[in-house]
C-alpha cells in the first residue's frame, strides 16, 4: 500500500530535482529520501526518476504519476482542513507570491499584522514581477494584476477598482511642465517597466463613450523589471510613470508624486488573489483573503 509520507517526498524530490535538497527541505537524510522512493515504485512497480551521479529526472511514468500525486496529497489536506472550525489557531506554512512594488510597499505590513494575529502560523514571500504559474511553483497563493476568465484556478477579488494613474514628483513637473492632454506624454520622459524583453512603452487609457481606449506611444530612458524601481525613479524626479493607485497611493498623500490629468481615468488594475483550486482554499487563504479585502478597501 502507498505511504502517504513516500507521496509527499515523491512530489517534493520531483520540484527539486534532488534527493538531497527533498531531505534538507523534509529534515531527512538522502538515504531516507531515496528509501521512500524505492518503496514508492515497488509498490507502483514502475520507476519513477531516472538516476545518474550528477542528475535526477522523472521517467515518463514519473511525469504521468505526479499530478496524481500532487491531487492525492491535496485531497488529504483539504479533508484535515475541513474538519478545523475556522476560529482554531492557523499552523502550518502559507507560501506566498507578489508582485515587487506591490509586495513591498503595501502587502508588507499588511502581511506582517497577519502573521501577529496568527503567531502559530509560517509565512514565506516570493516578490518578483514575473507572473507565478500557480500550478508549477511551490505558492499556495498568488497575489496578481488584473482580471483572468480561466477557470483552471480560482481567482477572488482583493481590491477590484484599482486603476493605473499618472504620476510625477513636483520636483520633475517645475522642471518640465504639467502635460495638459494624454497627447503631450510623448513630449515628456516617460518611465517605463518591461518584462522578458518585452518593453511596455505603449500606455492605455480609457476614453468615456468609446469602444476602444486610446493608446499612446511613450518614450523614454529608463526602463527596468522590477516595478519598485520604476516608482521610486517617478520620486526621485526622473520622469513620468503610469502605476497602479495602491503602489503610489502613499507617495501622493505624502506629496512626493502628484496624480496628472486627474479628469482621465486610468486603465483598470483589479488586485486578485489566485489559487490553484479549491481544494487548496484552506483556513489560512479564507482568512487571509478576507484580511486583505478588508485592508485594500480601506
């Protein structure tokens, strides 16, 4: 009969591609690793990690058998979780993924009062701007920019209004004017984000009684990944950037950025917190999503 824990090390040697980091991450020895294996394909009677001295693979059974696996484990972890009431103390680890700017400047302290309600309860953040597959990473949940009809995972609003706006220091705005019309952004520096080469220099503004937004093409000499670095070039007085309210929405009440053109709305924004499926909606993502909605809305 199959042993739940030979399961659990199974998936877990199959996302590091080593018996060795599955036992340090497991507290285990190698050989304790490596024995849950063997006893997982003699019970399977097929071999599920190609071995060699210098690399580990999943055969092609392996790669069959793992997301059955993984349903497996889920399956019995959601039937523990549902026989928690929601009031008993939340334990455990709660692996999280955000985006940078996001992450830093506003789910920071947001995710650290959390944690003091819950002190039985591990957390673990992943910032960076490049999108989490929910379904290959090792996140129970992650936060994301805007709105997704695919119904592979669940996705529930966090702050569902959020829009983009126009931002400059006042610093960069005595130096090179106030535009007074979306047209006048190409004569300005724009501060731009990109994303696997991909530069986002073409900036998308809805307009009231039309079909269609209106883009324009911005341009300017600075670019970079991470979206942090971005809005702390907009107070630094470099240019001109187009963020998401909650990243700058401090900045603007603090009076290092003004909001420009304040009449034009700004692209949607909706913040949603993604999970791979249902099964995996336990006490601790319920209760963080209803913390979060809370706080965002405020």
């Amino acid at each position: 009969m199959v042993r739940f824990e030979d399961l659990a090390l199974f998936v877990r040697a199959a996302a590091c591609g080593s018996f060795t980091k599955a036992a340090r991450e497991a507290n285990l020895l190698p050989g304790q690793v490596s024995a849950a294996i063997m006893r997982l394909e003699r019970d399977l009677n097929v071999r599920l990690f190609a071995r060699s001295t210098r690399s580990l693979r999943l055969t092609d059974e392996g790669e069959r058998y793992l997301p059955y696996a993984r349903e497996a484990i889920d399956l019995l972890h959601a039937g523990r979780d549902e026989l928690r009431p929601d009031d008993e103390a939340l334990t455990g680890t709660l692996l999280i993924a955000a985006p940078s700017d996001l992450g830093r400047n506003v789910l920071l302290p947001l995710l650290g009062s959390f944690r003091r309600m819950h002190p039985r309860l591990e957390m673990r953040l992943q910032l960076s701007d490049q999108v989490t597959d929910v379904f290959r990473e090792r996140v129970d949940v992650a936060i994301r920019y805007g709105s997704s009809a695919d119904a592979s995972f669940v996705a529930l609003p966090l702050a569902p209004g959020n829009r983009r706006v126009l931002v400059a220091s006042p610093g960069y705005l005595e130096q090179c004017g106030m535009p007074q019309t979306l047209d006048e952004l190409r004569d300005h520096s724009c501060l731009l984000w990109q994303l696997n080469g991909r530069l986002y220099d073409k900036w998308s503004f809805p307009l009231a009684g039309a079909k269609a937004n209106k883009t324009v093409q911005v341009k300017g000499s600075l670019a970079c990944d991470d979206a942090d670095v971005v809005r702390r070039w907009a107070v630094a007085g470099e240019g001109i950037a187009y963020k998401s309210w909650l990243d700058v929405r401090a900045d603007v009440e603090a009076g290092r950025l003004t909001v420009l053109l304040p009449q034009q709305p700004g692209e949607a924004a909706p913040v949603q917190l993604i999970c791979p499926h249902r099964r995996q909606f336990s006490p601790a993502v319920r209760q963080l999503h209803g913390f979060l909605v809370e706080r965002l809305q405020q």
